[in-house]
C-alpha cells in the first residue's frame, strides 16, 4: 500500500524537460463513448431501472473535444423517494449484519473493482479530462486504495466497549444520502460508500452531473459482489433536484458532502428542518511555505507540479498559493517560469500528457475572468494566461499559469480558481507567512518546505488546517481528510471516516446484568 502511494507521489511530483507542447485529441482514432446500456438509468433496489420521469436527459461532454461522448437521465423526488424506501427497507436487515459479513462483502467489492481498474480509468479520463497517466495512477488508486484501507480498518475497529457497569456501542447511523464532485470522482464515491457499508448504513448516492459514468461503473461492481439489493442506490440528476431532495428527504438520516462552499451552505440550510447529520468537505485554498533553509528549486518545483500536473489544479487541496521569502521571490520565479513552460499540454489519453482540459466550459470560463481579474488588480503574468494555449482550436484547455508579486487581499489570493493557476506571494519573515496563510475563509490544508523540523513543527502548530504536508511528503490513505473553517467538518478517509457513519448508543448497567 505504501508502495503505491509512493508511486502515485512520484508521478505527481514528475515535470517533463519538454518546451510546452500541445498534440490535438485523437483519442487513438474514432471519438471515444461510453456507450454503457446502465447510462440513461438508475440502481435502486438492486436493479437498473427507468426514471419516474422519462426523457429528461443530460448530454455528457468530453472536456477536451467539446463533443457529447454519452447521456445520462435526470432524476426527480420521485426517483429519490423510490431509492430512500428501498435503502430504509434493507437498512432493517443490513444494520444488523456481523463484522464478518461486511468484511467479506468488502473484499469482494476489492476482487471486482481491480478487474475493471483500467476501465474505470478511462471512463475518468473521457468525461473529466484527466490525463491518463494520472487517471490510472492516482484516479482509479484512489478506490482500490479506499477500499484496501476500509478492509484493514475494520478489522480492527471496536463498535464497543465498557465503562465500569456500562456497555458504549456504536451502531450505524442509518439511511445516508451522498453527493459527489467531478473532480475526484471515483475517489469521493469511494472514501464515503466503503465506510457507510463497513458501518451496516445503506445510502442513496448522487454523483456529479458532468461525471457520472464512473459512478455507474461503481453500482455495477458493486452489484457483481453481491451487495444486498436496497443497501446502495444511485440516482444521477442535478444539485438543485437530485441533491436538494436528497438534503431535505425526511427518510435520510445523514448527509455527506464534498463540493464548493456555496453548495454547501445550501445543502445544510436543506438539511437543518430534519435535524440530520450533515458531514461536508468543501473548498480550500491551501498555502504552500517555503522557509529560507528549504531547498528552493526543489519545493517550487514540487508546488508548481502539485498545482499544474495534479489534476489541472482542479483539487481542494491544491497548494496554490506559494509563499516565498521576499528576496528569493525572483529566484524562486525563475524556477516556477521554467516548470511550468516544461509542461506537456495534450490529449488526455495520450501518456506523455501531463495537463489535459478542466472539465467544462463553465469552469473554463470562470479560470479565464480570475486570469484576467489577476492582471487588472496588478499581479506579475509570470507565463500563461487568457486563451487556449498555441495551436488549439478546441477543448477547455488553460494554459499553465504563473502569477508573481501577488498580494493576500487579490481575487487571485482569496478565491479558489480550480485550474492550473499558481499564485506567488513573497513574504517577509515567518509571521507574516503564518499570517498570510491563515487569511483565508478555507482551513482544508497548509505545506511546509524547509531544514530545521522544529521551526516547521512549531509554524505547523499555528496553522488553522486539517492536514499541514511537510516537505511534499506524500499522503497516507488512512489519515482524516478534512477541513477547519469554510473547507467543512466531518473526516474522511479509513477509520476517521467511519465515526461520520455511526451513532453513540449508551446501555446504562448491562454489565451489571448480563451476569
């Protein structure tokens, strides 16, 4: 497990010496589908079934064609009414399932999702833009991972124990409904369904609109290893429909979520009439220290990869704020101008691609007015900008940019932008970069780069996030995810994740008189 985190970091962290450099999608030849029978419908209670409403589709695109590359319907009430009475009717039996059982459900999930691995991949880099190397090692990881962990996790973990003549147990919390981003969409999937069934919940989950075929792929595994019909329920619409009926559903216990902050917001002002538990894991805009003894070429160009080459910026928890010390600000310009005009811009499914597309046209156009609102309020254009890059005519491709001289109080510095654009900021002594880096509405995650361990121990100490990375260290599958402030509450990911998924049930004197 560790072996692959690793590689998956070092994939991650690896620029191209190449001058940018962009080929035009091929895909290999014809234009790729998803041609899925299971894409215009819904799994609900252990089948695939029509919507309530027929003829209510949606056209998924291919980020980097701009052509529809398959359909997928969109759901009603009716449709999520259907799913939550088939999850509360197998919740009645699911809940009450041993260790065991759940455990041996799981590994069987493991066995049928690494047969389908690649396809999953694929599917990831069709209708998000992900460029392929990084859909197979760090997309498609992601679940194999999630799942890997969750079987170690439960095995060891305790659902109860005594307190003097008292017996704790935790039981689950019962029927959970799920929304998922496009960004890491199998991996959001996966970090919330594999708890939830380790815990006994069942679930009705709604994946993104503008990624969803990975999504059917996982109800089709799922459904393969013998998961209890009712237990898990898909149903893929839009936020406003799908998502809003689920927050608001009486027969929904809890809800996760992971997605912007103002999705949020309205997800638990939906969710507050019913008094659910609402768990949620939204925005970021992490700030990336490098402290004077730091190794200045390699952690710039560490985090200009994290941003560029991770996802085409488009995580969470990119490091897209860069701080630097202010007279090596130049310098570590320099360094960033050269990694990021190193980058191979291309067709997603070509392995020498380290930037594909962000994944609309919304998205597009919303990075292209930040790129030009970063110009108008005085930030250096290091390199990139407005516009596809040279020699394109279609696709939703950014060019990687680089802002210099950039201050906190910038749109740049204070929106999260979700493409391939860095910010960086120079700072001029070690409180004003702990200031700077707290100044921000977010708290998912801060990085540190230096020498001294107890400097960066004692700065890490200081910093309002959920995780603080020291120097680019790679990440671990069974840590808690999530964040302070406006990034949420809740965590995810291995046994952090399962406490979301459970209720506290106190048996005041059974041991007393279990005797």
């Amino acid at each position: 497990m560790e072996a692959a985190t690793k590689r998956t970091s070092r994939l991650l962290s690896h620029i191209n010496d190449s001058h940018l450099s962009y080929s035009q999608p091929t895909s290999g030849g014809p234009q790729k589908h998803f041609s899925n029978p299971n894409q215009v419908k819904f799994y609900i209670n252990g089948a695939w079934v029509d919507p309530a409403v027929p003829g209510r589709t949606l056209d998924v695109i291919n980020p980097a064609t701009e052509s529809p590359v398959g359909k997928i319907s969109l759901g009603t009430q009716a449709d999520v009414d259907k799913a939550v009475e088939a999850a509360t009717h197998a919740f009645e039996s699911f809940s009450h399932t041993t260790k065991q059982e759940r455990l041996e459900l799981l590994e069987k999930i493991l066995v049928v999702y690494k047969r389908r691995y690649n396809e999953i991949a694929e599917t990831i880099s069709l209708e998000m833009g992900c460029p392929i190397s990084l859909s197979k090692a760090a997309q498609a990881t992601c679940g194999l991972m999630h799942l890997m962990v969750g079987i170690e996790e439960l095995k060891k973990f305790v659902f109860h124990e005594d307190d003097g003549d008292n017996r704790i147990i935790r039981e689950p919390v019962g029927v959970v409904g799920m929304i998922t981003p496009w960004n890491w969409p199998i991996n959001q999937i996966s970090c919330k369904v594999v708890p939830a069934l380790a815990c006994g919940c069942t679930m009705v989950l709604k994946p993104s609109e503008i990624a969803p075929f990975d999504g059917i792929i996982w109800a089709e595994i799922l459904h393969e290893a013998g998961v209890p019909k009712g237990v898990f329920n898909l149903i893929n619409g839009t936020g406003d429909d799908v998502g809003e009926a689920i927050s608001r559903h009486p027969g929904i216990h809890a809800v996760t979520f992971t997605g912007s902050t103002r999705a949020g917001i309205k997800v638990a002002k939906a969710a507050a009439d019913t008094v659910k538990r609402v768990s949620q894991e939204l925005g970021g805009k992490t700030p990336n220290i490098i402290l004077e003894d730091a190794n200045l070429e390699k952690a710039v160009v560490d985090g200009v990869s994290s941003v560029l080459c991770n996802n085409a910026g488009q995580s969470c928890n990119a490091p897209t704020r860069l701080l630097v010390p202010q007279h090596l600000h130049d310098k570590a310009v320099a360094i960033a101008k050269k990694t990021a005009e190193g980058v191979v811009v291309g067709d997603p499914f070509d392995p020498k691609t380290q930037l594909g597309p962000v994944v609309s046209e919304v998205q597009w156009t919303k990075i292209e007015k930040l790129i030009e609102k970063g110009t108008q309020e005085g930030a250096t254009l290091v390199t990139g900008g407005v516009g596809r890059p040279n020699g394109i005519s279609k696709g939703y491709f950014v060019k990687p940019t680089i802002f210099a001289n950039v201050k906190n109080n910038m749109t740049i510095a204070r929106e999260e932008i979700f493409g391939p654009v860095l910010c960086i900021l120079p700072y001029k002594d070690e409180e004003e970069a702990v200031r700077i880096a707290n100044d921000t509405p977010y708290g998912l995650s801060s990085e540190i780069s230096g020498t001294d361990f107890k400097k960066m121990e004692k700065i890490s100490s200081r910093l309002r996030a959920g995780a603080v990375r020291f120097n680019s260290s790679p990440s671990a599958f069974s840590i808690p995810f999530g964040g302070y402030k406006q990034s949420g509450n809740g965590r995810e990911w291995g046994k952090w994740a399962f406490h979301e998924f459970l209720e506290v049930k106190a048996l005041v004197g059974y041991n007393k008189y279990k005797k």
